[in-house]
C-alpha cells in the first residue's frame, strides 16, 4: 500500500484557469487526492510548466487571457501526446465539445459539476495511464514518442491507429485499446481480468469471456496465422502478451 501512495503522490497535474478563485477551488478539490498540483492563470505560463514538468494531466478553461483553451490543447497534443487532456469550462458549447475533444482531449467538463464527479472524472481520465507509454524526455522526437514498430505493424498512439504492411487496420475501439494495452508493455503478461479492469473499468456486464471474444477477433485482423498468432501471444492458465522484442516467432 505504501508503494501505491507514493506513486499517486507523484502524479502531476497542472491547472490553467485565468481567475484565481477557480484556481483555489480546484487545488483544494484536488488537495485530498495526494496529486501534486501546479497552477497557470495563462496558455504561455502553464505550456512553460508543461515543457519543464510534463505533467500526467492538464485541466484548462477555454477562455484564456492570451490564447483559447482549444488552441492550448492542439499545441499541447502536437508536442506532447501522451499529456491527458481535460477541459473545465463554464462554457457548454457543443461546438467547443465536439472541437476539443476531435483534438484528442480526453473529457470536457461544464461547470457548475459536484465535487465527486469531478474527482471521478479526474480519476477516470488518470486510469488511461496505464495503456499509455510514459517518456521521460520531452525533447524526444515527436515520432519516437507516438509510434510502436513490431515486425509490419505500426501503431500510431496519437491517431489511434494500427497499420500493417503501410495500410491501415479497421480496428473497434475496443480491440485498439487491447491491442495499445498489451502493445506498450511488450512480454509483459496480462490477465483477463487485467485486460477486463483496464479497458472496461467498471463495467459489471462484461465478463471474461468477452475478452477472448475481443482477441480472437483482434486477431483475426491483424495476424497471418490465427492458429499460430505472432504479435498476440497466449500464455496458457495466466492471459495474453504482446510479442517481446527479443524472442524468437
């Protein structure tokens, strides 16, 4: 338990919000979260802070003294894809929705909302971590830091798309996200329930079964031989895994 808390203490999140009083409300929602928290009341100072902090997740207004909360996400997606994005806006627009969310944005919230959905969605943004790859380097290239590369397939994490021999695969939601789940954690074994926990979080109408159902299909797209899959592995008793890049086919 120990260990957890302490890896929860480390996740950063940086709020923009030109009025102060938004701002304080914000940290202190957040406070009892054990989030490390930063602050920005404008797009120019809160993208200085991401550039130096890269933090795990931005929640910005969209009305900002010097630049549109859209145009912040559009900058912030192109340089660095694997920050989560949330807007937090008194504004319910359906055009800035549809906007924000198009340019990768993970949740677009309108105020006023309660106190415990807001940390619900919070949290629920926060979980994507886990079938997202981290970087350290924020200087990396940009294609070094959105794309895998196994054998003919490419997957492109910021697109959301899947390409074998340069074209691309008609994938579901679901079995993208698997396969981005399994894809990032190459050799690493995961359990139906893992797989079911991650993708589907919550949902008590899914069960274990649904995920060989969502493989075999997956599968069915993306390997030359089912019988003998070579980027989906099954580990018999334990799950599946995403071929490691040092073993053999």
């Amino acid at each position: 338990m120990q260990k957890d808390a302490e890896t929860i203490k480390q996740t950063t999140l940086l709020i923009i919000d030109d009025d102060p009083s938004i701002l304080d409300m914000v940290v202190e929602v957040l406070r009892s979260e054990n989030y490390r928290l930063l602050t920005a009341q404008n797009a120019e100072s809160g993208l200085r802070q991401c550039e130096q902090e890269l933090p795990e997740l931005i929640i910005c207004d969209v009305n900002l003294p010097d630049m549109s909360g859209i145009d912040l996400c559009r900058i912030v997606k192109n340089h660095y894809p694997q920050v989560l994005f949330m807007f937090l806006s008194g504004i319910d627009d359906e055009v800035d929705k549809v906007l924000g969310l198009e340019l990768g944005a993970e949740d677009y919230v309108t105020k006023p909302i309660s106190v415990r959905e807001f940390k619900a969605r919070v949290r629920a943004i926060l979980r994507r971590l886990h079938i997202q790859p981290r970087h350290t380097s924020p200087a990396a290239p940009p294609q070094e830091r959105q794309t895998l590369r196994c054998k003919d397939m490419e997957i492109d994490l910021h697109f959301c798309q899947v390409r074998l021999y340069g074209q691309e695969v008609d994938l579901t939601k679901k079995e993208y996200e698997i396969l981005a789940l399994l894809a990032t954690h190459p050799g690493q074994v995961f359990s139906r329930e893992h797989i079911l926990n991650q993708i589907w979080m919550n949902d008590m109408q899914i069960s274990d079964r649904s995920i060989d159902a969502h493989i075999r299909r997956l599968r069915d797209k993306i390997e030359e031989n089912t019988d003998k899959p070579y980027y989906i592995e099954t580990v018999r008793g334990f799950g599946y895994r995403f071929r490691a890049k040092n073993t053999a086919p």
